[in-house]
C-alpha cells in the first residue's frame, strides 16, 4: 500500500510547477502585445490548417483562443496558459487558464485551444464569472478525414465549442474540462 505525505505532496507538486513554468507558455511575456501577436499566429494557423473553422468563427459571438498552453505531470500535474478573448475580431479581455489534476500521469506537452462561445448569454456568462469552470456542457469539434476538423450541425446548437489543436509532447491526449479560466489585467 502506498501512503502519500505533505512532504512527497508539497515535492511533486512544486516538480509539476518548475517543469510547467519552464516550458516556452508566455509565463515571463510582458503585456497585452505579446498575447495579441500569438493569438493572432494561433488563429492564421487554425484557419490555414483547418478550414472549417472560419465558418465556426463567423457564426461565434465570441472566441477564447489559448495559444499556448503547457501541461506537466508525474502523478500530480498541472497546466497553465495566456490568452485572449476576442469580439468581433477585437481583443476585449486577457486571460489566464490554469489547471490541476492527480491521478495516473507522466509527461509533458503544449497545445493551442480556442473556444467558440456561440450564444451571447454563454459569451456574458463567461465574462460576468469570477472564474469560469470549463465543464461536461463544452461540445468538442474533432479532427476528421486526414487534416479535416469539422464542426457538425450540433456544434453550432451548442453554447460553447471547443477546438483543441498543435499537440506536441509526451502526455496523449488533450482536455480543457475543469480548466479555470480567470480574467487578467495584461
């Protein structure tokens, strides 16, 4: 039987901190500018690489994009990324997402996300939050026929869709599901 102390605890947890930290995820950028110039590459990558999201984009009332996010584990792990929230192609808020998870895991990578708020009281419920949750509620628009990501027409019925993408390191798999999302002054 395994037993857990604070000590081994307050270790692994501060390991998954270093490790994240680490990693190339906006951390150490200074202001608004330096977000604005990844989500604007995030997004001209998104769009080249999937087209179909134009179309997810045109019929948003609001998108979250994410363009880097880096997760770290070895049994406690945690995630952390900058991004910014976008209305009618105008940045109108920075925000900072962060997650925590324990369980069965070792490794490390970085993704981009964007979220796709399709409703105007989802895109308000999002920005009037202290702190949104991302929950079971968020429909995933997956990758498809090769290269192709397609949104169906469920997608566009649902109030926030998620785009997960540019995966790259060692932990397979990529969710956004407990991810806190909270506003930032940048």
């Amino acid at each position: 039987m395994t037993t857990f102390s604070r000590r081994g605890f307050m270790i692994s947890a501060g390991g998954a901190a270093l490790v994240t930290a680490g990693c190339a995820n906006g951390v150490g950028s200074r202001g608004g500018a330096a977000i604005d110039a990844r989500t604007d590459t995030t997004l001209n990558y998104l769009y080249n690489r999937y087209p179909g999201t134009r179309d997810l984009a045109s019929k948003s009332t609001g998108m979250l994009v994410m363009p880097l996010v880096t997760e770290a584990g070895l049994g406690i792990g945690g995630s952390y990324g900058r991004g910014a929230l976008r209305v009618g192609g105008a940045t109108v808020d920075y925000y900072l997402q962060a997650q925590a998870s324990i369980g069965l895991q070792i490794g490390a990578q970085q993704y981009a996300h964007v979220l796709f708020f399709m409703t105007d009281e989802a895109l308000s419920n999002f920005r009037t939050s202290a702190g949104w949750v991302a929950g079971a509620d968020i429909k995933y628009a997956i990758q498809s026929q090769g290269d192709r990501l397609s949104a169906d027409t469920i997608t566009s019925l649902t109030p926030v869709v998620a785009v997960v993408f540019g995966q790259a390191g060692l932990i397979a798999g990529a969710t956004i599901e407990g991810t806190k999302y909270t506003r930032i002054i940048a």
